[in-house]
C-alpha cells in the first residue's frame, strides 16, 4: 500500500519601566469590588502612599460552577509602586475569564493587599505583581517580603509578574540607566530594558501552541516592559517588532515546586486579552489546563506513528496518542478525517476532542487499487457527518473499490495525514488492498 507521489505538486497608559529617565508617578490603589473600566493614568497622578496590610477579597464574575471545577485563588499586590489600571485590568480579566467560561473547569477568585507576607500568601494559590513604576521598586519595597515570595513559589505555588512584576521577577535586569538584580523567581531569565510605549505585536510560539493552546501573532499593549533572554526556561511569546525583536515577551520557568510567568506586555491593558492571562494564570498555579483540543501537528504526527506502527506490526494500536493524551480509535478517524477536511480547505484551527463510540466489525469488501485524492476528501466528508450525527464512527465506507471497514479507514488516513506531515502536501491517490487486522 504505496501512497501516489505525484510531483505537481492606543489608550494612553503610563505603565512599568526601568529608564531612570522616566519614571512617572501613580494613581494611589484603593480596595474597591467596582469593575469599572480601566482607567487611563499620566504622568502627573498622585503616587501610592498607603502601606496598610489590609487584604481584601472578591470573587470574580458569577458564571455557573459545578462540583468539579477548579478554584484559582489570586492575590493581586496593589501596594506601594504599583498602577491602579494594571490592578483594574487584571482585575476586569478575571471577571471575563469567568463569566466567559474562557477556561473551561476553572474559575478564579481574587484579593488585594498592599504588603506581601507569608500569612497573607498562604490564602492563595498564585501572587501577581502587576505593573508600576520600576521592578527596582518592587525588590526593595519594605512592604514586599522576598523571602515569603520565594518560600511561596518554591513550595509548589505560581507567580505572575508583569512588565515591573516581571523585572522583579527575574534574575538581573541591565539598562542604559540602571541595573539591578530581582528576585530570580525565574532562575533563568535575565531582562533588558525595553524603553517602548504603545502596541506591539508578540508571536505566540510553539510551546504556547501546545501548553495553552494558543497561536499567532496577537497585538499587546506595552509600556517598557523587559526583552527577555537566557537558557533554561520556555519562551511563550517572542517580541515579533521593534528594538528587540526575538527576544522572549512572555517567558515560563520553574522555581522548586512552583512556576513562574514573566511578561514583558500587559495583556490585562487595552487591547485586553483575557485568555491569555487567564491561561498564563493556570499554568502558573501548577494545576493542568484540560485538553479539550488537538492541533492539525499533533493529529498529523501521530498518522506518521500510525502508519508505521501498522507497517511493522500488521495491527493498529489499541489507543493512539496524539499531543500526549491517549485516544480510542474511533476519536483518531474523526481527528484524521478533519484534519483532511482542514488541510484541504486551508484552515489551521485545532479539532475539538468529542466523545466518539467504536463501531462494530464489518468485513472488507475493498478490491485492490487505487483512491483518488477526489475521492479519499469525499469520503473523509462523508465520515464526519456520520460521526457528527450519530457520536460513533462507521463500520465501513463504501467507495468505487468497494466497502472499506473501519481500521482500514484509520489506517489509509493515517497514511495520508503522514504523508502531508512529512511532505507538507497531500497525495494526489492512496492505494488500498486488504490486510490482516490483527486484534
């Protein structure tokens, strides 16, 4: 069974930055349950001068929860250095990651403080240090306890720093006008100063692909957030414009037991991104994000394991793994016969995974020859809408050569997806003949 190769083939916001040169004063936080929309700073707002340890919590967006969802309890620091629309806009994210369902089996909670101790950590699950006037501020703020941070994380907890959060949060900072070194709640990652105020675009990389389950390039706002760099640590999102273009814009790592996410953008800033934060979020918490999609990589990389798997063994395998999670046979004909329909059509979207039931036996009645690439896209066609109408997968298809059952269905798609995977077109035929199906 030999594939045919054919050869034709901008609101204006003052937020975190490092340039001694440019250092504005803040709106002073207060504890506040009013969601309003976040506000625009400047440069001449009166700056934060409260140090109560007063902790405040809210619950963020009422959404219908179930006995199995997740609760993510975050605790925003609104203290000393910090500005009030950062504060607001993470605040406002939550809310619509709620609300939204953005991430299904998951809803988040939240407190303000404005002192950062063991006691007033251990009620949550992740801490944020939003943006403010300078990371330096935030590493020698007297109202931020380093150590219970550290213990925090290192314990098996997250840490979200953004923009001044994230300078404080990495191992050194270096600048034309000042150096210094953070916290290294990220061990391995070192940051530059990026003097940029406005839009930028951030690509979305391979690691967010199959982490978070989000690509392309998305436009953030950022207002002299770090260039991040080093060895060690995953690279979310990459500067995809400007000055340090390559350099990381979001950047994961590991501190002992826990996580943490360094972001360079403001995400919780118009143009907002509530997925992505709340994603960053759940991933930094150390609790899995459910699968509920699969790329067309993961779907095509598997039909090449399959093919194989087949080709020496004379039998399918009793589950397939597509992107590390194991699926019944059944759910990798539809992921195989969508993934067609997908490539075909151009489209590079994931496939939702969905309950799919096996069929029962049938019997070949398929003559040797070849499949034309017409045919094998009308028949993948024909197999999603029985899949979509009846929530299990046919026993057989028939086709001009005859009836094709079900693990020879999963095994001549396999070889087309593997195909197109290696060779990045689809064949013009597939050729088909009868085989022993082992169990």
């Amino acid at each position: 069974m030999i594939l045919g190769l054919a050869l034709t083939l901008n609101f204006g916001y003052v937020s975190a930055t490092d340039n001694i040169n440019n250092i504005p004063q803040i709106l002073q936080n207060t504890d506040t349950s009013n969601f309003a929309n976040i506000v625009t700073t400047s440069t001449n707002l009166k700056a934060t001068t409260s140090t109560s340890s007063k902790t405040t919590k809210y619950a963020a967006g009422s959404p219908v929860r179930t006995s199995s969802t997740k609760t993510i309890r975050v605790l925003i620091y609104n203290g000393n250095g910090t500005i009030a629309s950062c504060v607001t806009g993470v605040k406002t994210a939550l809310t619509a990651a709620n609300n939204k369902n953005l991430v299904p089996g998951y809803y988040f909670t939240y407190g303000t403080s404005k002192t950062i101790t063991s006691a007033i950590l251990s009620n949550y699950d992740i801490l944020i240090m939003p943006g403010g006037t300078r990371g330096y501020n935030y590493v020698h703020s007297s109202s931020i306890s380093a150590t219970a941070i550290k213990n925090f994380v290192s314990q098996g907890h997250g840490f979200l720093g953004i923009c001044a959060g994230a300078y404080a949060g990495s191992v050194y900072v270096s600048g034309t006008d000042i150096s210094y070194s953070g916290w290294g709640i990220a061990p391995h990652v070192n940051s530059k100063v990026y003097n940029h105020e406005g839009n930028l675009p951030v690509s979305m990389s391979n690691s967010a692909l199959q982490i978070l389950a989000l690509s392309n390039t998305l436009t953030l706002a950022h207002y002299n957030g770090p260039a991040m760099y080093g060895n060690g640590f995953i690279t979310f999102a990459y500067y995809a414009d400007g000055t340090y273009k390559g350099y990381a814009a979001i950047a994961g790592d590991t501190y002992g037991n826990g996580r943490a996410v360094l972001c360079g953008p403001h995400p919780e800033l118009a143009p907002q991104n509530p997925i992505l934060l709340s994603k960053l979020i759940v991933w930094a918490a150390n609790v899995k994000i459910p699968v509920t999609t699969v790329t067309l990589s993961q779907i095509n990389k598997a039909a090449k394991d399959v093919k194989a798997y087949v080709t020496q063994n004379h039998k399918l395998p009793a589950s397939i793994t597509v992107g590390g999670t194991g699926f019944t046979r059944a759910q990798f004909l539809y992921f195989l016969t969508t993934s067609l329909h997908k490539v075909n059509s151009g489209s590079r979207s994931a496939v939702t995974i969905k309950s799919i039931t096996n069929p029962s036996i049938a019997t070949d009645t398929v003559k040797t020859g070849d499949i034309q690439k017409s045919e094998f896209l009308s028949l993948a066609n024909k197999i999603i809408s029985y899949i979509n109408a009846h929530g299990r997968a046919p026993s057989h298809i028939t086709c001009k050569l005859g009836n094709i059952r079900f693990e020879n269905m999963i095994y001549m798609y396999s070889k087309i997806m593997g195909f197109y995977y290696s060779n990045g077109r689809l064949p013009t035929y597939v050729s088909i003949t009868k085989w022993t199906y082992g169990s």
